[in-house]
C-alpha cells in the first residue's frame, strides 16, 4: 500500500493564489539578481581598489631608529681611570707628520688675512656666552681624539659632549672652564665625549682636571667659555690619506678660533665643503682638490691659502692665523 502524501489538498481558489505566488516568486527573483549585480566579481574589485587607499583606523607606521653610538666614555672613576678615547671617531686617524699645535703666548702678525666679519658663524657655542655643565675627566694617551689632530704633548685638553660638539664644528675651540672654588684653566677641544655625555659636559684629561679639583671628587660643577687666546702658531693644512685631485679631504690645524667653513676655488667660484664628524672637509668629486682654499672662523675673517698641494698626510704651514677676540 503506497505511503499517504504530506501534501495537504489543494484548496478551492487555487488559480487566484497561484498567480500570487508567480508574482512573489517573481519579485524574489529580482532581488536575488539585484544581491548578484551589487556583490559581484566587480563590486569586489572597486572594494578592493578603494581599501588601497584608505588608511585602516588606529594603523601606525613605524621606521627603525638609528643605533646609538656606543659611548666611550663614562663618569671617572676616584682613581682617574680612562672614561673616554678615540674609538669614538667616524673614520681611522690618518698617521701624523706633525705636531698638534702648542699654545705660546705671543700673538701672531696676520698680514695675508683677507677679510673680517663683524656677524659670527657659530653654531652651538657662542662667544661671549658663559655655559653650565659639569666637568669629569679620562685618560688622554698620546693625546690624539675625534678630531683627528694626532699626537700631542699639550695635555691641557677637553673631549666636548656630543651636542656642543656639533659634527666637529667644536675641534680646536679653546675653552675657559671654572670650577666653583675659584680654580680655572684653558683647555683646547680635541675630542668628542659622545653619549651620554650632557649638553655642557666637558671630559678634561686627568691633568686639566686636576687644575680644578682633587681627582679623587671625579665630576664636578663648572662654567665654561669660549676664549680667543695669545699664540704665535699658525694655522696649517692636511689632506687626508687618499686624498687625490679625483678626491681629498681637507682640514685646518692650529686655528686660533673654532673654523666655521672651509670653501675651495672653482672655476665657477668659492664653493663650501662639507665638514664630517671626524674633522675633514670632503671634496666627493674632487673638486678645488690642490687649489686655493678658503677658511672662515666663527667671528666671521676669511683667510685664504694658497700654494698647498695635495699631500696626504703631510702638514704643511700656511703662515696665516685669525685675529685674537
């Protein structure tokens, strides 16, 4: 016997609801085909297309920090241990021919100095302008530093703290520094104390450290300031090792006050050099490399030399030097 149907018998008026439910039937068909148009292949696409563009809310991005320069410094130890060296330099001290320059106590003629600016080219430091810090000290060895000035005997220095030293701009400035009990001594900028060394730090050599306190106090308060001191140096010129008229680096020793540029001849000009951390002035192209140079302190003078050839390594004199302030 053949299983009852579960269908319920169609009741009476069926043609009326029949075309009702064609109509319904008819109606859900267009929306489903409105659903396909709007989700479609193509809706995905201009989706896509337009979150290309838009930023996700909250979405941040990031780049890497530069890596910090190892210090080579640190506070001193009671017992004057070294707490700064030369390893802080960006590029490998060229051998030196000749001494750094002394600090003698009679001022010097400067016959061939071209010009004198009445503005100042400093940077961070000021003359005229007293600075707080404090002062520790390390171990200097043979003298040579950041600078790149080489060997010396004057021991009456200073390693400048990476922000006041500013890409060099601070090599061979001469520095005034008091401590609070009275006590004072000059010292010349060699160095750089990198971080985290302090704006206002100064990391003397054990020796000028001890014109100013007892070695055993470590780090003391100080003020400090530029000076423009007596010296019957002159200033001389060395090309870095390499160097060549295809590509050289220049730089000034024995200027009386910090160098705020060094510009070389061209045939279209005076043309400025860019200074590295490590105190050359680079010519990448070699341009002016051999020919006339022109330097100018931070008070403004101009000084130009002549008659320097390219010789790596060799320090040759210039007889000229800036005016005393």
């Amino acid at each position: 016997m053949a299983s009852r149907s579960h269908r319920s018998p169609a009741p009476a008026g069926r043609s009326r609801r029949t075309a009702v439910v064609c109509a319904a039937v008819v109606a859900v068909v267009a929306l489903v085909v409105a659903v396909v148009v709007a989700f479609g292949p193509g809706h995905e696409r201009s989706a896509a297309g337009s979150a290309a563009v838009t930023p996700v809310a909250g979405a941040a991005t990031t780049t890497a920090a530069a890596p910090e320069r190892e210090p080579a410094t640190a506070s001193p130890s009671p017992s004057g241990s070294a707490s700064a060296s030369p390893s802080g330099k960006d590029s490998p001290a060229p051998a030196a021919t000749g001494t750094s320059p002394r600090r003698p106590s009679t001022p010097a003629a400067d016959p061939a100095r071209k010009a004198s600016g009445s503005a100042t080219q400093a940077g961070r430091i000021e003359p005229g302008v007293s600075y707080k810090g404090v002062a520790t000290f390390y171990d200097v060895g043979n003298g040579d530093g950041a600078c790149l000035y080489g060997p010396t005997s004057d021991v009456m220095t200073a390693a400048m703290n990476h922000a006041d030293y500013e890409t060099a701009k601070a090599c061979g400035a001469y520095i005034l520094v008091r401590a609070a009990s009275g006590a004072s001594v000059t010292v010349r900028v060699t160095n750089e104390c990198p971080l985290p060394c302090a704006p206002g730090q100064l990391d003397l050599s054990a020796q000028a450290f001890a014109k100013l306190a007892a070695p055993v106090q470590g780090r003391i308060p100080i003020t400090w300031s530029l000076v423009s001191p007596s010296t019957s140096d002159t200033i001389s010129i060395r090309y870095k090792t390499g160097s060549s008229s295809f590509w050289c680096g220049i730089q000034a020793i024995g200027h009386r006050n910090p160098l705020a540029r060094l510009e070389v001849r061209t045939s279209s000009g005076w043309k400025e050099l860019p200074r590295t951390e490590y105190n050359y002035f680079l010519s990448e192209q070699g341009t002016g490399c051999g020919g006339a140079i022109r330097l100018t302190d931070l008070y403004g003078e101009q000084l130009e030399v002549t008659g320097i050839a390219v010789k790596p390594d060799v320090v040759q004199a210039t007889g000229l030097q800036f005016a005393r302030h």
